[in-house]
C-alpha cells in the first residue's frame, strides 16, 4: 500500500473537505481526489462518496484510515529509528507557548545556527492545548508547554518533564511590603481582588479557583493577557493580581509574594509524535533546551 495515498486518506478523516486537505499536504484539491480514487482502485471499494458539495467517508473509509493513523505512525517511528545517531538536519518544527520561545528556545536556536547549520528549527507560537492539536495532526515535530501540579495536563503524545518552577501571587506595589502567605488561609487576604488570567488557556482558570477555594473564596477574573509581561503590566496598574513563575524578574512596581503555604508549581515539558526521541535533531534540541531551562531558572 502506497502510504502517501494512505495520508490522503487520514487527512480527509481529520480535516473534512478536500480544500483542507489540499491545504496540509501541498497538493491541490485535484490531485486529491485522484490520490484517493487510485487508493479506492487499490483497496477494491469504494472509499469516499459525495455530501452535497463535497465528500464523506463511507464506512470502509472511516475503517481504512482508522487502521491509517497507526500505520503512519508506524512507519515514521521505523524511519526515524533507521539512523538514529545521524547527524542533526533538516527542518524540525517546533511549537512553544511565548514565554519558552523568548526565554528559552531563541538562545538554543541561536547556538544550533552556529554549532548545527544543517539543523533548520521553525518556530511558532501556541499555548499548550494547541500544541496538543498540532502534534495529533502531524504539524510540528516537537512541542514546548507547561501544566500546573494542581492542574495537570493530559496528553497521550511521549512527554519529558523539563523542570518545575514554583509560582508566586503578583501584587502592585503601592510601597507596601505583603508577608507570605504561609497557609491557605492567609491567601483570603486577597478575596476581594480581581484577578489577570490567561486569554488562550483555561488551565489557569482551574487553577486559580483550586488556589482560592484553598483559602474559601471564589475568584473575581476581570482581565485576560496571554503574555506575562502584560499580566504584570495590568499587575502593576492596580487592577489585578496574579499568580507567575518566580523566576521573572524584579519591578519596582510590582510585588511578589511567596507561597510557602500553598505547594503550587508549574511544570514544563518536551512532547513529540510516536517515534519523535529517535530523531537526532529533536534529541539535540531537548538536550540543549534542558541544559538552557536549568541555566535560565536559575
């Protein structure tokens, strides 16, 4: 069985029309209908029928490309393993949310450039829940995200934890010193402030209201920004507090407040596709991202 047919086939699954799929392979839409009518002439059956003005699969097809997405899995885990201590090449796409790329991934992409030209790293930014939805359609060869103890994330895509960081409330200033809240209890200090959360992501919506039925209050969100850098910029206005990795740095404007009574942290994995650890330039990659995240957290 030709497994470049076979894809058509799990693409029209995933994505639903022709024009989709056309669209994540680079064929056009013509030459798709003839990638499947050659794999309907292979298999013996028919594999796709018409919906109005497009396609469906019947179900022979739903079946086919069932038993389609381990074969394709298969089949890359058995390349990647043909060669594994190959040299470091090629295009590797990697998604990461904004944090990990500023921070993390653009000073490991700058030493590859000078130690590994022929590795090419592509990097796009995606919070953890997308990076999910671009590894199981096969668009990125390596992923960058983050859970919380108190929140963890669930993938079934082979995952390395990279480190834990603990998380600290961000507070505005106003010349005063907080103390730590060294108990649940203390935290309900903070029950009539409004709160800055993520805009992608409702991981942090979970967590901040574990966070504070801890201390018996429910939360009052009133903001939403996907970058930290924002999150403390609204911090620093007085409209809202938040809790952040400890690591940002200092602010004149903003306080940071330890939670010694709260075992909160955040947790940063490496996840790939089936196979994806057998993969030279995603090992190396991993390998220097690990020695970066130590580095920078410290």
């Amino acid at each position: 069985m030709d497994t470049r047919l076979l894809r058509v086939l799990v693409e029209l699954e995933r994505r639903g029309t022709l024009r989709a799929v056309a669209a994540a392979t680079g064929y056009g839409t013509s030459a798709v209908s003839q990638q499947l009518a050659a794999l309907e002439r292979e298999m013996g059956t028919a594999l796709v029928e018409p919906a109005g003005r497009g396609v469906r699969l019947t179900p022979a097809g739903r079946r086919l490309a069932e038993h389609g997405r381990g074969i394709l899995d298969a089949v890359a885990e058995a390349r990647s393993a043909l060669d594994p201590q190959a040299e470091p090449s090629g295009v590797v796409r990697i998604a990461a949310y904004a944090g990990a790329i500023s921070g993390d991934l653009l000073p490991v992409a700058r030493r590859l450039a000078r130690s590994h030209p022929a590795l090419r790293p592509q990097l796009h930014e995606h919070e953890p829940d997308e990076v999910r939805g671009l590894l199981d359609d096969g668009l990125i060869d390596l992923g960058f995200v983050y859970d919380y103890n108190l929140v963890p994330w669930t993938c079934d895509s082979p995952s390395l934890l990279l480190c834990e960081t603990p998380l600290v409330l961000a507070v505005p200033a106003n010349g005063r010193a907080p103390g730590d809240v060294d108990s649940p209890a203390a935290l309900a200090a903070y029950a009539g402030s409004t709160w800055v959360l993520n805009s992608r992501g409702k991981a942090d919506d979970e967590l901040v209201a574990r966070v504070c039925a801890l201390a018996g209050f429910t939360p009052i969100v009133a903001h939403r920004a996907d970058s930290l850098e924002l999150v403390l910029d609204i911090v620093a206005a007085e409209l809202g507090i938040a809790l952040v990795p400890d690591f940002l740095p200092a602010r004149e404007d903003v306080a940071f407040v330890p939670l010694p009574g709260i075992d909160v942290r955040r947790r940063l994995y490496a996840v790939t596709r089936p196979g994806g650890w057998d993969w030279p330039g995603v090992r190396l990659f991993v390998g220097l991202m690990t020695g970066q995240v130590a580095r920078h957290r410290d």
